[in-house]
C-alpha cells in the first residue's frame, strides 16, 4: 500500500509527470504482483509437499506455511528500501525506471 500512495507523492515533484504517467508507473507493480502471486503459491505448495515427505508423508499443519513469510518480510523491507533510495537518487526532471523495476523484482510471499 505505502508504494501506492508514495509514487504520485514522490514523482510528481521530482519527474514532473501528469496523470497519465503517473499511471504507467503502477504497471510494474501489478505485473510483478501477477508473477509474484504465481511463483509464491507453487513455492508454498513445495515447500508443504516437501515437509510432508519430511514427515514420512504426514501433512503438516496449515500454520506451517508461515515459516515462508518470514522471507517475504524481509525481502519487502529491502524493496522498500531501494525504492526510497533509487527515487533519492535519480536527478530532478530526469525519469529514472529503477526504483519501480527493482522494487516489483522481489517475490511476494503467499
């Protein structure tokens, strides 16, 4: 939600962009959201199969899938991080993609 309300915030100012632009910049965010949901609920499904074996194919409990969202925390701070750098760093006037790129980059948890 932060990244949602902080990019017309952030680059209307610092990039100049009218409504349309700012639009465009929430493309990253909702493509990578897409693959992110994808790749986040295979990788819990391995991750609860694999436990299961683990167990002598016993299923885990459900609350077993939390132990993944412990990356995703952590990867969604560094996100937000490098986002608020990237943004500090571009020059004034001048549209730099990277904050939005490298920000939807990092995998989503479950």
């Amino acid at each position: 939600m932060l990244i949602t309300v902080e990019i017309p915030q952030l680059f209307v100012p610092k990039f100049g962009f009218n409504p349309e632009q700012i639009g465009l910049q929430f493309l990253g965010l909702i493509i990578g959201s897409v693959i992110g949901e994808q790749l986040a609920g295979r990788g819990s499904d391995l991750f609860m199969n694999w436990r299961a074996k683990k167990n002598g194919d016993q299923a885990p409990q459900p609350e077993f899938r939390l132990w993944l969202s412990y990356g995703g925390f952590l990867l969604a701070m560094v996100g937000l991080l490098v986002f608020g750098i990237r943004t500090e760093q571009a020059t004034q006037g001048h549209w730099n993609i990277t904050p939005v790129v490298r920000y939807t980059q990092l995998p989503l948890t479950p």
